[in-house]
C-alpha cells in the first residue's frame, strides 16, 4: 500500500472535528492515530479505518441531554457527567520533576476549563454556586486544600497554585473519587467493553432508536 495516495491526514482531521463535536468516545482513539500524522504506516490506516467502521456501526448513537439542573461536575485524569458539554484531551509536552506536580499542573488547566464553562452558563441565565471536580490522586486533593508550605511542592510553578485561590474562596470543591468511577478514563486509556459502554452512557451518548 503506498500510503502518499492515502488520506491519512485529511481523514484524522475528519474524526478530530467529530470527536470534539458529538463523539467523545472515539477520543482516546483518534489520540492514538493522530501520533502518526507526519509519517503513518499500513497499521495506522488500518487503525483509522477501524474507527470509521466503529462510528459506521453506532450511528445512531448521539449526545442525548437530560434533566432539569445545570450544575457542573468535573472529572480529572493525567495520562464527565451526564450529557458532557466540554471534554479537552491535549498531549503537552512538560518538565515535571514529580508526579505530584504533573497532576497538579493537569487540576489546574481543568479549573481553568471549568471556570469558562461556569462564566457560560450563568451568562445565559443559570447560576453556579460552587463547581465540583472529581480526581482520583489523594496528594491533589491535599495540596489543593493545604496552603501551608512543603519542601515537595516549592518547586511547582505559582501560577499552578491558583487553584488554592479558588478552592480557598469557596468557587470550586474537589473530591475524592476511586478509579474505577473516574468517566474520563475511556478518554485516556483502552478500557474492555463494559467500562467503555459504561463510560460512553454517562457522559450521555444514547441510541437515539431505542424504543
């Protein structure tokens, strides 16, 4: 197969819009794939054409938004709720001396997303008390609520402390939430089919023909 005449790029593209768009499912596939973008080989179309086949087989599945309230919950992981309104998976390339700073770096740009989400909804007309962000690293939630000073964290950057400043002031909560709940796995890491269907259900991707 000579891959010039294949549309490897065009085609990651196509699923990348829809990934973000409608299809959080496809995402830790489309990351896979997308590694791949300067020099793929045969496996890696073959890979791309297994996801076409895969949103092929679930087209009837959509983005299904339920209930009343518009309260915002987070899900955090380093390497969603019901009916998902904004979902990031970026590959970022940093120095990290520990693994406490690099998850500490990740909670920081979720509370970022987050505030953005929360500033939306109250423009249009619904107000947030307090937002919770679920994470499934104990040290996060501790140095998130300890402001005092350790010798394991002088390191980190300042501007990686904000969210003392916004889970200090009341605007954000974090919890404690065990692994095998955390929805954002199947966005990061292969999953057998009932974590994945588990997963793909709470963030409210529905069979819009089910009876």
């Amino acid at each position: 197969m000579k891959m010039s005449r294949v549309p490897y790029a065009s085609v990651v593209r196509s699923l990348t819009f829809a990934m973000i768009c409608t299809r959080p499912d496809i995402a830790q596939a489309v990351r896979m794939v997308s590694r791949c973008m300067t020099n793929p080989g045969g496996e890696h179309w073959n890979a791309v054409k297994k996801i076409l086949r895969y949103i092929k087989e679930t087209s009837d599945v959509a983005l299904c938004y339920g209930g009343s309230e518009f309260i915002i919950r987070g899900y955090v992981d380093s390497d969603f709720a019901k009916g998902v309104i904004s979902w990031i998976l970026k590959l970022k390339i940093v120095v990290a001396l520990s693994t406490i700073e690099t998850e500490h770096m990740v909670v920081t740009e979720a509370f970022k997303e987050a505030i953005w989400v929360q500033r939306l909804l109250e423009e249009l007309g619904h107000k947030q008390e307090k937002i919770s962000l679920f994470r499934d690293s104990q040290s996060t939630l501790h140095i998130a609520r300890n402001l005092v000073f350790h010798s394991k964290t002088k390191h980190i950057g300042v501007q990686y402390h904000f969210i003392r400043v916004v889970v200090e002031d009341g605007r954000m909560d974090m919890k404690k939430i065990h692994n095998k709940e955390n929805l954002l796995d199947a966005l990061t890491k292969p999953f057998n089919t009932d974590k994945f269907q588990w997963c793909r259900f709470s963030y409210g991707l529905a069979d819009t023909y089910a009876a």
